[in-house]
C-alpha cells in the first residue's frame, strides 16, 4: 500500500508518499480502504510539530477518514465486508466522560492516521456513515463535525429560541451554525469576509457581523439581542477572541472553548466569569455514543456537509498549506479515488 508519512523531521516538506506493507487486522479489527479524508488545523498544526514537538516520527499524519471495510480479524464482530464506515478520533472513547488513557489514543497523533490507503481499527472503533453521504461528506464527520456536536448537546443543550454565537466559517462553525439552525436556535455568525457572510445566511444564520469592520464585535452581538447577551459561544479562536466572547454572553451563558487559531495564551479577565456565572468548558471533539447520535440526526434531516474544495490525496501538503491561509468556507478534503 501507499501512505503519506511525515520522516525525518517536522514540516509540510518532509511528508513522503511511501510504500509501506499492507497491514492485517488482528483479532476483533477490520482492515478499512480509505476512501476519503478531511483536513483540521490540528493536522497542520501536528505535522509542523507545534501541538506535540514530542511526537515520535515518522508517522502517518490526519485524524479524519472515511472508507470501506476490505478485511477482518478473528472474532471481529459488528461489521462486514463492504460496510462504509468512519474511524473515531480518540480510538478508545466509546462513552462517558474523557480520560487521560482515552485521550492518547488519538489518530494522526499519537496514533497514525488515515492518510493511507489501508488502515486497521478496532471494530467497535469504527461507525457506519449516515446514509445519503459521500465518503467525501463523510470524511468531514469524525472531528469537525462531531466537536460541533459536542459544544452544542454536550454537556449543556442548546434549546429552541436560545442565541448562538459562533466564530468564523471554518470546519467546526459551519458545522455548529448547521447543527444550531436544526435545533431552533438564532445564530450570530462573525467573519472578514463579507462574502462568507453572505454565504453563512444562505445556511441559514440569524446575523451577522464583520469583525474587521466592527472589532468590539462582542458588543455588537449583545446589541442584536436587546442587550441580553447571547446564550452560546462557539469558541475557536482562542487567546485574541475569548475577551469578545466573554462581552457577547448573557449572565448565565455557555462558551464552548474549541480552538487556538489566535494562539493559546493571552490574558484572561475572570470577573465577567464570576460575576454573571458564565460556564467555559473545554471541548475536544467527542465519543462514540455522540457520533452516532450525531449521525442519526444527519440522516433524519438529510444534512449536507459544507465542502470548500477537494484535493487528490497524494497532494495532501498542497492542501494543508491552503488550509493555513485560512480561506476555506467549510472543509477541505481529500479524494483517494480521484
């Protein structure tokens, strides 16, 4: 088989497409064909060796794949051959709430990922795609998706009528934004780009505001809500956008704190926090139980996942490179068929 491994030393210019052997599931795996794979920041971040500098090389880079059964172990069970299926992010995580063991058993680090073309999961590590998907739509499920999922019928529901705010038009928002509008929530969306804007109101997003535009855009979004506040964040920005989160909220609300784009140490006031009882709650990504809850919602109401551009596989660092210009609208992915 051919896979895409980072040698030698980190940087997009040392991943190497490779002849590696094939690999042969063991008792209770499935050997998948994967078909497809999505990009995360994470990713380029893994691979430019500035989320784990410890990570052992070389290894197989990307957490999010989708593909086909071709093979199984003895006593694998709950899958046949030919099931189109998607591969969870923290291996181990089947339900309740995370732990130190669970979290290390993440693909494309510590963990090989799934920018190969056969890779080995155990059975109960792999969920059936929703009918109606891709497996190009499907690749976009494991992380983005199901972290969005995660920020927003986690640990807190959000519910009909509530306010939702969420930051950008990458992966996880669009996402969010999608997931939000299903559950009858109004949601603020924030962007550069007037354009993607327009795009994000197509999806159907209550409002929206320019943060180039208007910078004090926590203000601007408690001003659309009466001066109450809005009842969610969908925090991805990290260390420069966490201060406008925290002016948007309404006493009571809810951050979802998901990503370091702007970095992952700032300065951070804890009186708003304190005083109108804010909850921040770190989320990454998700179990088992919720992907496939998640799933049966995609289904029911036949969610189509957003798609920037897809890229042959074996270009994998032409597309991680896009991906840090940070111009996409939804995911960038990547064909094996193509």
């Amino acid at each position: 088989m051919k896979a895409v491994v980072l040698r030698g030393a980190f940087g997009i210019e040392n991943m190497v497409l490779t002849d590696l052997p094939d690999p042969i599931p063991g008792p209770g795996q499935a050997l998948v064909r994967i078909k497809a794979a999505s990009l995360n920041y994470r990713d380029w971040l893994m691979v430019m060796g500035r989320y784990n500098p410890k990570q052992p090389l070389p290894f197989i880079p990307l957490s999010d794949g989708a593909g086909e059964v071709v093979a199984l172990g003895p006593g694998a069970q709950g899958l046949r051959i030919g099931d189109r299926v998607m591969p969870l992010f923290a291996q181990g995580w089947l339900a309740g709430p995370p732990t130190k063991d669970r979290l290390r058993q993440t693909l494309g680090g510590p963990f090989d990922g799934v920018l190969t073309e056969l890779a080995v999961f155990p059975c109960e590590s792999l969920v059936p795609i929703p009918t109606g998907l891709s497996n190009v739509q499907a690749a976009t499920l494991p992380c983005a998706a199901l972290t969005a999922w995660t920020a927003l019928f986690g640990s807190r529901r959000v519910q009909p009528g509530e306010t939702v705010l969420v930051q950008g038009t990458g992966g996880v928002s669009i996402f969010a934004l999608q997931f939000a509008v299903l559950a009858g929530a109004r949601v603020i969306v924030t962007s550069s780009s007037s354009a993607k804007l327009e795009r994000a109101t197509a999806l159907g997003a209550w409002a929206t505001i320019n943060y180039r535009e208007t910078p004090a855009w926590g203000r601007k979004a408690k001003a659309l809500t009466d001066g109450q506040g809005v009842d969610y964040v969908v925090e991805v920005g990290g260390a420069a956008t966490i201060q406008e989160s925290l002016q948007a909220l309404a006493p009571g609300g809810h951050m979802a704190v998901i990503g370091v784009l702007s970095g992952g140490v700032g300065t951070l006031s804890l009186l708003p926090v304190l005083m109108q009882a804010i909850t921040l709650q770190g989320v990454l990504v998700g179990h088992r139980d919720g992907f496939t809850a998640m799933n049966r919602a995609i289904a029911a109401h036949e969610l189509q996942p957003v798609i920037d551009r897809v890229w042959p596989w074996q270009q994998a660092g032409q597309a991680l490179q896009s991906l840090e210009t940070a111009q996409h609208f939804g995911k960038i992915c990547l064909d094996f068929d193509a």
